[in-house]
C-alpha cells in the first residue's frame, strides 16, 4: 500500500507536541504547566485546523448520504 501510515502521523506528532509542552511548561511554572503546557504548545496547529476547515467550509457543497 502506498502510504500505508494514514492518519497514524499526524497524530503521533500531535501528541509529542503537547507531551513536550506539558515538559517544558511542568519546569517553568510547575504544577500549573500540566493544564496550561498542553493548550499553548498545540494552539496554533488547532487554530490551523479549525480555520482550515472554516475555508474549505465555504467552498465544498454538502452532500446529503
């Protein structure tokens, strides 16, 4: 098969983004870095996502199954 990793990538590089946010924010601000770390390091590729999709929104026609 070719490309046979799909949706398996993105993922895993998803989630190594927030464990490294959460690493980095856990030794700056301590305990709080758990809940913050996660949000700062993966906002801007949820913000790319969401506005992504509000693009393409426009322009595909929904089609009914």
């Amino acid at each position: 098969d070719f490309a046979g990793a799909g949706a398996t990538v993105p993922l895993t590089g998803f989630g190594n983004v927030l464990v490294n946010g959460t690493k980095e924010a856990i030794r700056e601000k301590g305990l709080l870095g758990v809940l913050t770390g996660p949000l700062c390091a993966g906002s801007a590729g949820i913000a790319a996502a969401v506005l992504s999709g509000l693009v393409v929104s426009f322009f595909a026609k929904p089609k009914s199954k």
